[in-house]
C-alpha cells in the first residue's frame, strides 16, 4: 500500500514511518480477515517504506507476519533530517529539525521523536534483512549498519556494491534476488515450526 500522503493514499502529510506502521498493521489484520488466520505475510518495504517495515516490526505484529525486509530505510528520523539539512542546505541541524519536530506535531499530529526504526527493531521478535547501497547519497548506508547493529532478533544483511538509493534490486541481480527469497522461505519454514 502506498504510505500516508504518497501515490493514492489519502492525507496531506507524510509520515515518515510512524503512522504509517500503524496502518501496516491494520492492513495485515485486513488481509488475515480476507485470507484466513493461516496467511503467511512478509513486509517489505524500500526507503521510507523501509522504515516503516521496521517500525511495524517492532510493534509486536500478528503472528502471521514471518519476516521483514527493508531496503535502504533510515535508521532514526531526527538523525536523517539533520543528514539532508546538512547535506542539501549546508546548514545545521539545530535548530532547523527541532523546529520540524515542533511544526509536525502541531499541523499533521504526530511526533517525530517517536519515529525511530533504530528503537524499533530492538523490540522486534521477527526475522530481519536489511538491504543497502553502497554508494546511496540519499540514506547514507551507515544507518543499515546501524540497525543492524540494534537489532537483536534474527538477523542478516545485504550491501550492494555500486547502488545508489532505491537501486539495490537492480544493481544486485541475482545476488539481490537470492538473499531475499532464501531470506523468505527460510522465515516461512521457521514459521511452520
């Protein structure tokens, strides 16, 4: 599903992952109703959808929900404001991403601070894989090393060489492709289990 205020999804703001996890969720109650309690669901989720794969991981989802993949998302969404105010202005990130903080919580209602995929995956209890770009300019691939280092449940890792954001899937090929499927049917199997 497109996230809150992207594609054909309603709201004039966007999330940054933290209502929109919510609603992640909402759509796996969704799909358990239409399929039947024994539906097997992955989220997947590139960028700020990764992100947002993350966060609904860490909030306990339904047992149907075997895995999470997140592709080149953000670690923190404090620390990747901070990232682009500094790397497209030149400017620092005090005062300018407290006063988004201040900003959001009052016109779009939620609150940045609580926006963290980093606290997120601590708490998740889900297999997760985290895919990366080497040279993304975008989220710079520290983050993935960053949640992955958080993370404490059953984990792995993927570093394209030579990707830039959102670019993984293609310049990783097979590489890509093997990891996530391999990734899957090894969380599907531990689910029957």
């Amino acid at each position: 599903p497109d996230l809150r205020g992207h594609g054909r999804s309603e709201g004039n703001y966007i999330g940054f992952g933290l209502p929109d996890s919510e609603d992640i969720l909402k759509w796996v109650d969704r799909l358990i109703c239409l399929r039947g309690g024994d539906v097997k669901i992955v989220l997947f989720g590139v960028s700020m959808g990764g992100a947002t794969v993350l966060t609904a991981a860490g909030s306990k989802p339904q047992a149907n929900v075997v895995c999470a993949i997140s592709d080149c998302g953000y670690s923190n969404t404090r620390d990747i404001l901070g990232y682009k105010i500094k790397k497209l202005y030149g400017l620092p990130p005090f005062p300018i991403v407290n006063a988004v903080v201040s900003i959001t919580r009052l016109i779009a209602g939620y609150n940045i601070n609580e926006a963290s995929p980093r606290d997120a995956v601590k708490r998740s209890l889900i297999p997760l894989l985290f895919i990366h770009g080497d040279a993304d300019a975008f989220v710079p691939v520290a983050m993935a090393h960053e949640l992955f280092k958080a993370a404490t449940c059953e984990k792995q890792i993927l570093i394209v060489p030579g990707a830039g954001h959102a670019e993984s899937c293609t310049v990783g090929g097979t590489t890509y492709e093997d990891l996530v499927e391999t990734f899957i049917r090894s969380a599907l199997d531990y689910a029957r289990t």
